[in-house]
C-alpha cells in the first residue's frame, strides 16, 4: 500500500504533468532566445529572472528519472503548477498573444498557452 508521502508525489507529478507542456528541449531550445530573456522578475541583485532560473531547474527535472526526484525537486515541482495555474487563470492579452510577454513569461515556467493537447 503507498504511503501518504507517495500519493502526494504521485499527486505532484501529474499536476506537474499536465502544467508543463513543453518537452526538455523544446525548453531549452526557447530558455536561449532572447524573448526568453526579455521578461520575468529579477530578485535584487540578480542578472537572470526567477522564471528563466525556474525554466532551467524544470528541464533537469523533466530529465531526471522519477526515483531520483529530491525533496527539494517536488517542491520547484508545486512552485511551477501554482504559477502556471495563476498566470492561466489571468487571462492572457486580447490581442498579440503570440509575442506577448504573458505568453513567454509562461514559457519560461515550461508552459506554452498556444500548445493544444
């Protein structure tokens, strides 16, 4: 019988799943762009944005075997669903999606709002 700690990863990962929609490398690929590099939050001090920083942490996980996931992956892991959730739930601008800073911003966090499936 799993225990309570296994259901909740089991739980994190599908979440996880389903809100990071952009495979490895596809990620990688866009995290060398310059839009990529364009938008986000900078922590004082800081050259790279929080969500660029989160983008290269969810390529080394989507990479990592599940049984080698670490605590503090599971928890990058919750960071990254509530963020995406968030931002969805905002909406993103009327017009321009495609180039918009909503949408690369969410890219960033390993989520593509114009991917279907």
């Amino acid at each position: 019988m799993p225990s309570a700690a296994d259901e909740q990863h089991a739980a994190i990962r599908r979440d996880f799943a389903e809100a990071v929609n952009m495979a490895p490398a596809e990620l990688d690929r866009w995290l060398r762009t310059e839009e990529s590099r364009a938008v986000g939050y900078h922590n004082e001090g800081e050259a790279e944005a929080v969500g660029h920083a989160s983008g290269r942490r969810i390529v080394e996980i989507r990479r990592k075997r599940q049984a080698d996931l670490t605590a503090e992956d599971y928890a990058h892991m919750r960071k990254v669903v509530g963020y995406v959730h968030r931002h969805l739930a905002q909406g993103g601008p009327a017009e321009g999606v495609e180039t918009s800073r909503w949408r690369y911003s969410l890219m960033n966090w390993g989520h593509d709002p114009l991917k279907r499936g």
